[in-house]
C-alpha cells in the first residue's frame, strides 16, 4: 500500500513539497478537488485545527463537526478550521491558515515553509509527506520519503537500521480512543478484585477458586471483539496518530493489524464541500 520513494540527497534538497506535479496531472492522491472535511467514521469527530490556529507544530486533532452545511456558501467562516484541501504540489493543507500538514512524532501538526538545513534530510527541514486517501477501504495513510524518525547520520549503524524498518511499514491514520477515569466505584471495584486475587496465594488455598463474573472481566483480559468501550471520555476532543502497521495489513490473508476496533478506528469519510447548485468545488471554479 505504502509507495517508497528513494529519498533526496543533501545535494538537491526538494521545495516546500517535493511533488512535482506535470500539468494536468492529479495530485489529489484520492482526495476530492476543492475544499472537504475528513470524517472519523466510528466517533463521527471531524479533523480540526483547534482555535484556528496559524502558529507552526499546531496539532490537528479531532472535533465534532462545528458546521452542518456542506454548501460553501452557507457555512460560518468560524468553521474553516474543520476544513483541508490538497494544493498543487500534492500537500494536505489546512484552509484556515493555508499551510501544509506535516507529521511529528505521529501527529498531525501544521507545518510552516522551513529553511534548507543540512544533513539533509531531518527533524527540522524534511520533504512533506504525502496524504492518500481510498475511499473503498475508508482508509488514510502517509507516504514519507525518507525515515520520518529522522535518524542522526552521525550513528550510521542506528540509521541503518532504522532505514530498513521503516521501508517495510504502512502509516495509517487512526483516531486515539480516551478511556474515562475510574469512579469511586470502579476503584474500589478493581481493588477487591486485586485482593480477592491475593487470597488465592494464601497457604491452604491451592485447590480453590475465585469466579469472576462476566461482567467483572478486566478490560485487558477480553477479546478484542467483545463489547467494551475504551472511547468512553467525556471528552469532546481525540487525537488522531498514525499508526506503523506492516505491509499487508489489510489484505485479506493479511496479519498486524489489530482487531475490530483497531480497524474501526482507522476508517474516515472525505466528503467534499459543494457550491450552490449542489456541484463539488474545483481547480477550475
């Protein structure tokens, strides 16, 4: 799934984006001309750049939608932080602030026009990844064109190594779930639980049991598939990481990644503002 570039050299370091595009080429990489909004499926939060913010390293987070309409022309300008699109040079861009989105440390952040810095490339001054989207599987993932761990060329045994990990790996976008803090109740829950276990190591206690009802089963303890929700916060916000997955992943024979809710988190919806009379927005209009 992941396309490998072979990374810049020191020599030619690329522009802001380093896709080039020929003319009347698509550099949308599945992504819808114009303006869209990208839609987590399962929290039905939408990607946000919190505050409208401009600064560079902004994160990009997940928010319920702000807006309703999808008709440019009705919607509140205060929502545009809700909204990216994919420039010329094949960048994922926030309309708020116009620059590109970037990725540190896993997270999406907003990401300003940097100088040249040698050794190139690193953490500081490195090509854009590239953003596709597959609108079959729901599916959003990176392209990077050189280790985006940014490895020090000074240790060339650790770059080596981390060269050849990183080749091998699909970088998924995916929502991180936030599990609501344990109540008074559950505290106490879990600590006679924790205690209960304890007395099954008491001498003259070898040949007895503790039943633990279903309903007492231990979130770590059950099946990926069962029904327990880990994405239980009052929280109106989630972040949204990418997430290493190897080659293959999805295919059908495929293994790594995860169970149900793990896909489940890693599903998206791109839709596509419209102008009045219903059509998309376009290069063109």
């Amino acid at each position: 799934m992941t396309n490998i570039t072979d990374p810049p050299t020191e020599a030619a370091p690329p522009a802001y984006g380093d896709h080039v595009a020929s003319p009347g080429a698509s550099v949308t990489h599945g992504f819808p001309n114009g303006y869209f909004i990208i839609r987590h499926l399962s929290t039905n939060r939408v990607l946000d750049l919190g505050g409208s913010a401009t600064a560079d390293n902004s994160e990009v987070f997940l928010w319920p939608e702000k807006e309703g309409s999808l008709v440019e022309e009705l919607r509140d300008p205060g929502a545009h932080n809700q909204v990216f699109f994919i420039d010329h040079t094949g960048a994922l861009c926030s309309r708020v602030s116009g620059h590109a989105i970037d990725v540190q440390d896993g997270a999406l952040v907003l990401r300003h026009r940097r100088p040249y810095a040698p050794p190139f490339p690193n953490k500081y001054s490195h090509p854009l990844p590239t953003f596709s989207y597959d609108a079959r599987t729901n599916i959003i993932c990176a392209t990077f064109a050189c280790d985006p761990n940014y490895p020090n060329p000074l240790y060339p045994l650790t770059a080596e190594s981390s060269s050849a990990a990183w080749r091998s790996r699909d970088y998924v976008l995916a929502s991180v779930p936030m599990k609501a803090p344990p109540s008074i109740l559950d505290s106490a829950h879990s600590f006679l639980l924790n205690a209960a276990s304890q007395l099954q190591l008491l001498p003259g206690r070898q040949g007895e049991q503790f039943d633990i009802a279903e309903d007492e089963v231990l979130d770590a303890d059950r099946a990926d598939d069962e029904d327990v929700n880990d994405d239980n916060s009052g929280e109106r916000w989630r972040h949204a990481k990418l997430v290493s997955l190897p080659l293959g992943w999805n295919d059908k024979t495929g293994k790594g990644g995860g169970g149900k809710r793990d896909r489940e988190r890693r599903r998206w919806m791109v839709v596509p503002l419209v102008r009045r009379g219903g059509t998309p927005r376009n290069s063109h209009s």
